[in-house]
C-alpha cells in the first residue's frame, strides 16, 4: 500500500492543525485494512503504533506540505516507510521522567528491535523506515 497526504507546514510550538492530526488515524485505519486483507493481523498493533508515531513526528517535526506512507511485505519482512522529503536528524529522545512527550522512537526502536527488526533512516533523514520480520503462518 502506498498513501500520500498534503498537509499544513509545522509551526514552532504550536500543536499540527486538527485536520492534519487527523489524517494520521486515517492512514491507521487504511493500514489496518490492508494487515487484515494480507493475512497478517497479528502485526496490526505493532505496525499501527509505528505508523502513528513515524507519521505523526514527520507532521510535527518536518515543516513539509506531504507526507507518504508506504508498507510493503517482500522477502519475509513487513516495510513501513514514512517520508515527509524533508532531510533532517530523527533520533531517539530519552526525556525525563516527568515530560509528557518525547518517547516516540523509543517506542519504534523497542517494538522493532523486541521483534526481531531494525528502523532507521534514508535520504539525509527525508524518509524513516522500519522493517518488522513476518510471522511464519503469514508468510505466503
């Protein structure tokens, strides 16, 4: 599946606009609908929690007009790709106890790597991956 949705460039400090925020639990549920057409349901909570914290940093942190979600299931690995085309550094925080936000790619890193996989990034930061092992029953 590949989806692609224009949106309003970040402001510093101020929150996306709510039809932009929006759009991310859109592209879960597409996301969604597309594990279970394949057979592979029991990737969906993983996959849905990566697809929302790749494609709501590239909404918050990127200043871009469109971002893209791609995921593919070739070679017994399942891809999600976020691309916003805006090269910059994406790395894991590690806030402080009390911070109410910042643990977004913890989370991707810990549900990726606890599966087996590895995220990264591509084209000077433009597009952030990952790429989560297929369970054998939903290995073609």
């Amino acid at each position: 599946m590949s989806e692609r949705f224009k949106v309003s460039p970040a402001q510093d400090g101020l929150p996306p606009r709510r039809e932009d925020a929006c759009r991310v639990g859109v592209m879960r549920r597409i996301a969604a609908a597309r594990l279970r057409y394949c057979g592979l349901e029991s990737m969906a909570d993983d996959v849905m929690l990566i697809v929302s914290e790749l494609l709501t940093n590239a909404l918050q942190h990127s200043s871009t007009t469109e971002i893209s979600l791609s995921i593919t299931v070739e070679d017994g690995a399942l891809s999600v790709r976020v691309r916003d085309g805006m090269p910059g550094t994406c790395t894991a925080q590690h806030p402080k106890d009390t911070a109410e936000w910042g643990r977004g790619l913890l989370l991707v890193d810990a549900l990726t790597k606890g599966s087996g996989g590895d995220w990264g990034t591509e084209d000077a930061g433009a597009e952030t991956w990952c790429s989560l092992p297929v369970p054998e029953e939903g290995q073609p």
